[in-house]
C-alpha cells in the first residue's frame, strides 16, 4: 500500500506521521514544491521508527511526481494556510491553481489513485478535483466533516465532563463557520441522547463554538491546526488501505442525495477499499434540511469562482 501526501507542511507532516505509526502502508512518499523541505521532513520522520516501532518506508522530494507513481491512495493538503482573521473563502483564488494542478499529475502517475482532498475551502477544492480529473466520484473525498466532527465530539465531551469515547455524533454541511451543521439532535452519549444530560442552552454553546473551531485554533495558533487534520485524515486513509467500511461524514459528490446534484458536500459515507462505497441518507428535521439547503447555496456560489476564473 503506497500513500502520497502532496505539502510537507505541518498538516502533510503530522498525517504522514500518523499513517506510519498505524504501521498500515508500505510506503508514504512526501512531496513539496520547497526545495529539499520534503526530503527532510522524511528524514527526520524516519529517525524515529526505531522510537515509535514502525516499518512504513517514508520518502521525500521536491516537485517530482514520478516518484508518486503506484500510489493507492494520495491526499492534498498543498496550498496556502489561514492566517488569523482569514476566511476558508478568501483561499479560493491562490488554492484552486494549486489544488488543479496537483490532481492532474497525482492522476497521470497513478491513474488508479484515491484522493483525499484536504485543501481550503475544502468542499470547493473537492469539486474542483472532481471537475479536473473526471475521476468517478467514489474516488475523491474531502476531509472536512471528519475533522469537524472530531472536534464536536471533543466539545460534547467537554460539556458533559465525560470521556470522548463515550460521545458520538456529526456535522453535517460545508466545511466552514458558517456552512457547518453540528447534529446536536442525534447525538448520544452510550446511546442515550445528550440532551437528556445538557440544556438547550449549553447544546447552542456546542454547537456554535463547534462551527468556529478552526477559527478559534487559527487565532490561537497563528496559523491552521495540523494535529487533528492530520489525525482525520490518517484515520480515512487507514480505512481505504484496511477496508474497513467506517462511517465517516465527508465531502462527497452529490448526484441527488440529500435533494443535491453537482456539489460536493460534507455528509456521511461508508469509506473501505473503493473509496466512497455508500453515500448514507439519514432523515434530516425541517430545521437541519433548511440549515443543509442553505449551506449547499453558500458553496455554489463558491464553486462559481471556479468558473469565473476560468479554472473549471
């Protein structure tokens, strides 16, 4: 199993890191435009495989991708960070070069490739991988809703003061602020609703500070967060090369689920050895279709950029 991870940067290091410690891959090739950043990122991740008892070869090198070349599965995480006060929106004219590019040659190397796009604004880099590969829609994914849902479930635990594996639930929608739907209704903690244990108040909390985590991280940090991008990301890697047919809720090409077509939009999948093996259709209430609607409008217009800049 050979992985690519296209950017060498704190997101593109920590996945290739945790893909090499689940030990799952044969092989994680780094690739970066920056000369020899690749390379030395891989190096310095090889020095600890004795440390963390892991076999997986990781290689770097700069701009080259006929070393990607076999590669199974491929995840782009190439692009322009969010600075403090910038929105996923305002990367869109800098990232959809880069994220065009990339597709085509990951696809030209390796024309059996999944992709994973991690790239902002994530749900229109999805689209335009889609757009600019022509790959079936099974085979691209975007990030977004795995990570968002982790740090839900990270703010649930944190109102109930209860371990995180005891909490489940998702988000739905766009990955951005303000295109995300925490599904505060159908989450549970062991199977029991948490709003048998949290007001409707301190759920509103959640859920709000759950739309501005990458915001919050971002003013925090200075730049994006990597950790737990890198974790999502290493998790929906390991479930293509393992096929274990996880649920995961991620950007996927809509074909008339959820009332959408040509879109790409966070909602839940079965994620195994063919990528995208079921887009899963969970009934939605009134308030939660009209939030989806809403949030499918906001990334059309985005998506509309594409073609305006002549990119798609």
């Amino acid at each position: 199993m050979k992985v690519t991870v296209v950017g060498a940067g704190a997101v593109g290091a920590s996945c290739a890191e945790y893909i090499a410690i689940k030990d799952f891959a044969s092989e994680v090739v780094l690739i970066d435009i920056k000369e020899g950043f690749a390379e030395g990122k891989a190096m310095d991740l090889m020095q600890t495989a004795s440390l963390n008892s892991f076999d997986t070869k990781i290689t770097g090198t700069t701009n080259d991708y006929s070393k990607t070349a076999g590669s199974d599965i491929a995840v782009i995480t190439s692009g322009i960070p969010r600075k403090p006060g910038m929105t996923r929106e305002e990367l869109i004219s800098t990232n959809a070069g880069i994220v065009k590019s990339v597709s085509e040659n990951l696809i030209k190397h390796s024309p059996d490739v999944i992709i994973i796009v991690v790239s902002n604004p994530m749900d229109t880099m999805t689209y335009l991988a889609h757009k600019a590969t022509g790959l079936p829609k099974n085979r691209i994914i975007g990030m977004g809703g795995a990570l968002d849902s982790a740090r839900f479930k990270y703010r649930l635990a944190e109102a109930l003061e209860c371990p995180q594996s005891d909490v489940d639930g998702m988000v739905i929608g766009a990955h951005s602020d303000t295109g995300m739907i925490p599904l505060t209704r159908l989450a549970t903690r062991n199977s029991v609703p948490v709003s048998k244990f949290l007001s409707d108040d301190k759920l509103t909390y959640v859920k709000e500070e759950t739309k501005v985590g990458g915001a919050t991280l971002t003013k925090l940090l200075g730049t994006s967060a990597w950790y737990a991008p890198g974790a999502a990301v290493s998790a929906m890697v390991q479930a293509i090369a393992c096929d274990t047919k996880k649920m995961f809720p991620c950007s996927a090409f809509l074909s008339g689920e959820y009332g959408q077509s040509d879109i790409a939009l966070g909602v839940p999948v079965i994620i195994g050895k063919g990528g995208i093996e079921q887009i899963v259709e969970i009934e939605l209430d009134s308030a939660e279709q009209e939030n989806f609607k809403t949030s499918a409008d906001a990334v059309r217009k985005m998506n509309d950029v594409l073609t305006e800049m002549s990119v798609i």
